[in-house]
C-alpha cells in the first residue's frame, strides 16, 4: 500500500513552520506517538504472539508498555521534534514494515486524531496557534515527559520522537532542534517580499536613542518659550501704544482726579501774568496738587468756568481736588507776600514780572537790574539762564538788584557743585536750558544730553553737526509762549543765531534757566548711539530715542497719531 503522506510534504505547513513561536519558547513538547486526545495512548502494544488492542482498549495500559515490549524498543524520548527528514525516513519505515508484517501482526488502523498527533512535527504545531496553543495532546506530552528546552541542556540537540523501531531496527539518532528566535518584530509582508529572512524576523528593535529624545525635549522647550516671550513682548508693546484707548474701551480708566479728604501737606503754585487754564493746569500737576495734568483744565471746561487768574505765588496742599485748587487759587489770602516763585525752564522775560508781584516791587526796577551782566560776574550779553529756578522769600525792604543777585549766585553754586571749569559755565548752561526745555524725566535728562553731544562730534554725517531742537527755533522766533510744544515753519526757517536747524552747534546762549538736574546732565552724558528723540505722549510723557532718520519717523508718526486722538493737549 502506499506510504501515508507526510505533514510536511505540505507547502503552506512547510512555510509556517519556519515563523517564530508567538510564545517565545524555541520548541514545544509532543506528546509521545500515539497519544490520543483524550490522553490514552493509541499505538499498539505488540505482545509476541497476540494480537494488538484497539486504541480505546489500550488506554489504560498505555503509560507503562509490556515487560516483553520494553526490552525489544527503546522509544525516544518523548517531546523531541523531527526534522522534516527525519519525519520522512519515519514515514517511509513505517509503511515497508506494515508492507512486511505478517497479516496477523498488521497493526490497526490508529484514529485520525492519534495519527495526526503521532506524525505532527515541531513546525507543524508551531505553525498552527490551534495546535500549539490548548491542545490536549501538548498537555498530555508536557505532563508525561519533560519539555525539550527543560530536559536538554542549552545548547544540546534533544532526540526526535516517532515510532519505536521494529525488531532488527537500530534507534534513529535524535533530530536536532532549532535554535530559539528572539521576538518577532518584523511584519509578514516583509517576510513575503524578501526584505528580512526568518532569521531576521524576530530580532529586537533597537534601544531608543536617548541623545536625540533630550535634544528634541530642550528644542520643544525653545520653542515653547519662544513662542511665550513673542507673546509677551507683543501684548507689552499694545499695551504701552495703546493704554489708554484699551482703559477707554474697557472701562479701567483711572480717576483723574483725587479724592476729598486726600489733600495733605503744601505746595507752592506760581500763576505767570496771562496764564489761561492749560498753563496753570500743567503747573498744580507738576507741584503735586492734581492727580493728572488735565485733570484741572478738565475742570473748567466741564463747570464752564473762565475766572480771572491773578499772577503771584499761592499756597497750596498736594492731592486736592480740582474744585478745591480753584478756590484756594482764587483766594486773596492764599498769595504770599513777599515770595518769588520761579520754576524750571522759565525765560528772564517771563521771571521778571513773577519776581515784581511776589516782592511788591515795580517791574521796571527788575528790567534795570538785569541790563548790564557784568554787574553779576556774567561774562555774556543777557542773564539768560543765569537766573536760578527756586522758591525765595525775602525780608522787607529788598531792592530789584539784591534779588537778581541772590539768583545768580544760586546759579553759580549748582554750576560748581556739577563740576563745571569757570571758562565754560555759558556753555554748560546753554546746552543744560536745552535739555530742561527738552527733556520730561530724569533719565531722560541723560540721554538728551548725549543725543546733543552725538550730535556736536566732528564725525556726525547723521545731521551735519545740526542740533534741529525745536526749543531753540521757537526761542528765537519768540514762539515759546504760545502754549504748544510744536515749531512753526516760520520758526524752523527764520535764519537767527539760536535756530539750530538752520546754524549748525550751539546756539548763541542759553535759552531758558535750567536746574541742577538739567546742568549736572549736561556735564555728565549717559553712554549712548542716539541721535534722535520725539516725545509721543505729552501726557505721560513717554519719550522714544533713536539712532537714525527711518526709525526717527517712524516715532514721528506715533506722535502724530497721538496728537490727532488728544486734540486739546498742547500738541
């Protein structure tokens, strides 16, 4: 009859035997031929001279062959998988000894289930999960035998399991079991394509690369805090060009005013000869009075009130209200005798007639006083600047000349506490006027300060040594006292020795008088490239410095835009 076939002349059972086991172990435990699925051992057991029991007869005794069995076959060890060579030379002797076998000693025909586990290899049970995972025969093998991989050493081949060998026969050596393969990581694709072998299939994925993982972390982080600063910087920017437009729209507009029962202290207030509301609005804020520099002319305009305001100094306390600034400013006993009060940036055609009404004294005698500089030890032609800002109070009795020299020995007490070489106090004092006319807060004193100096290098091809200060075209045109901060063209073109957009260095002399701030920024310049500086808030008196002409305009136009929001402030 012809030989049974062979499991693994089958292609698709050839192909699947060479995949990784999905447990990871290198091989699974067979059941002994002959095993049946319930357990009992279906081979036969030839006793000499008496016929084979069935299967399901043999059941019981099939864990222990006959005494006249055991000496005849030495069956391999159970649990060793045949090669697919091995299990064909099994096949084949198998089938010459039935064809040899006399009729009586012909085996039974096994139950398909015992044959198939009888003739199943290795490679068939680790190609099917059905056949390698829950059967019963795998159970039966791994409970009535040792496992390959816990019976042989590593590295040892373990013996293959088949049919014992027939009278005469030699045992076959034991088939050789393939080496364990790592976990399968490869996909089956790959396998079919060629791409990996199924010795690569199931190597491991390599270790994550540390390195590139905290690179990546820190780039992310850069990236985060990058987009975070943008972000910062962005809403800083719109909040500072936009505050008050944004308080507007959402209601956060601080009280311009402050409150009753807020006013403590004193302040002086000095009321030059045809001060309107701007003016004297400008100076309550700047003495402390008022919370804001509108906040008094707002006021007015709001009561419709136009009283009017007599020159003199008046006391004051810092943090009134509006209202209450109005009626001590109106009030005759508020006015101090014999007081002068002469602010910073004042001119000496708007000092004297202050320093007449606060003494008592005729103006006339003041004009006279300040004719002739020489009289002071002021080597110039006009005691422009030379006239100190500050408050004074002098006995009864004091003539016009006793005044004016009281101020110019102030002057010179700051000039020499700044520093300043007897042969240069005109030109210290012209360019610190500019800068007390120019400048709104102490830093900014600084930078004007170096912006003129910048300006005065032999190397400036900026501006050709020109200053271009607005307060010096507008000194010279006489257009100082018009209540606004901006030139006229007339101003910027009249040709006279203190426009200094039209002659290049310093003016004539000085154009106002200047404090000890003012004087010590002129002597001692903060270290900067810039050129420029417009001031584009008159309210809060932001000022922005440049280094060129572009980025000069640019904050032109910012002032401007700013103008055209704030029509009544000064602009």
């Amino acid at each position: 009859m012809p030989a049974p076939s062979s499991p693994f002349d089958d292609p698709f059972a050839d192909l699947f035997g060479k995949l990784p086991d999905p447990r990871g172990r290198a091989g699974v435990a067979r059941a002994p031929e002959g095993t049946a699925p319930g357990g009992a051992t279906a081979a036969h057991v030839e006793d000499e001279g008496e016929d084979t029991a069935t299967a399901g007869e043999s059941a019981p005794e099939a864990t222990s062959p006959s005494p006249s069995s055991a000496p005849e076959t030495e069956p391999a060890p159970p649990g060793r998988p045949l090669s697919r060579r091995e299990a064909r030379r099994a096949a084949a002797a198998a089938a010459r000894s039935q064809a040899s076998a006399p009729p009586d000693e012909t085996p039974h025909p096994r139950p398909a289930s015992a044959s198939v586990a009888s003739e199943s290899s290795p490679s068939a049970t680790e190609s099917s999960p059905s056949a390698a995972v829950g059967s019963v025969s795998s159970r039966v093998a791994s409970e009535s035998a040792p496992a390959a991989s816990e019976s042989a050493p590593a590295g040892s081949e373990p013996a293959a399991s088949g049919p014992a060998p027939r009278d005469g026969e030699a045992a076959r050596p034991a088939a050789p079991v393939p080496a364990a393969r790592p976990a399968a990581t490869a996909t089956l694709d790959a396998l079919f394509t060629g791409e990996v072998s199924t010795d690569q299939v199931g190597a491991p994925p390599p270790p994550p690369d540390r390195r590139r993982r905290r690179v990546g972390a820190w780039v992310a982080l850069a990236v985060v805090l990058a987009l975070v600063g943008g972000i910062g910087v962005g809403v800083a920017w719109v909040w500072n060009t936009y505050e008050q437009p944004i308080r507007a729209f959402m209601g956060w507009e601080e009280p311009k005013d402050y409150e009753e029962g807020e006013a403590t202290g004193e302040a002086l207030v000095t009321i030059l000869s045809g001060d309107t509301g701007g003016p004297i609005s400008q100076a309550l804020f700047d003495a402390g009075v008022t919370k804001t520099p509108d906040a008094f002319y707002d006021y007015l305009i709001d009561t419709r009130q136009n009283p009017p305001f007599q020159p003199g100094v008046y006391l004051l306390q810092q943090k009134m209200t509006s209202a209450a600034a109005l009626d001590a400013l109106l009030d005759p006993a508020k006015k101090q005798s014999n007081t002068a009060q002469l602010r910073e940036g004042l001119t000496v055609e708007q000092s004297l007639p202050l320093l007449a009404e606060g003494l008592a004294l005729p103006v006339e005698e003041f004009e006279a006083a300040v004719a002739n500089p020489a009289d002071y030890g002021v080597a110039a032609d006009t005691l422009e600047g030379w006239l100190f800002p500050a408050t004074y109070t002098f006995d009864p009795g004091v003539t016009a000349t006793d005044v004016v020299r009281t101020l110019v020995d102030r002057t010179v007490q700051s000039l020499d506490a700044a520093g300043v070489p007897g042969e240069r106090r005109e030109e210290i004092l012209t360019i610190a006027s500019i800068i007390q006319r120019e400048a709104r807060f102490e830093d900014d004193f600084y930078k004007v300060s170096r912006v003129i100096q910048n300006r005065l290098a032999p190397d400036n091809n900026e501006t050709n040594g020109l200053l271009q200060m607005d307060s010096t075209a507008q000194y010279g045109y006489q257009e100082m006292h018009d209540g606004t901060v901006s030139s006229s063209r007339e101003a910027l073109e009249d040709d006279n020795p203190w426009n200094t957009y039209r002659h290049p260095g310093l003016p004539v002399g000085p154009i106002a008088n200047p404090g000890d701030l003012a004087i010590d920024a002129a002597m001692h310049p903060a270290e900067g490239p810039w050129m420029y500086f417009v001031t584009v808030n008159l309210d809060t008196g932001e000022t922005i410095f440049t280094n060129t002409g572009a980025e000069h305009e640019q904050a032109v136009k910012q002032w401007q835009q700013w103008c055209a929001d704030n029509p009544d402030s000064g602009c």
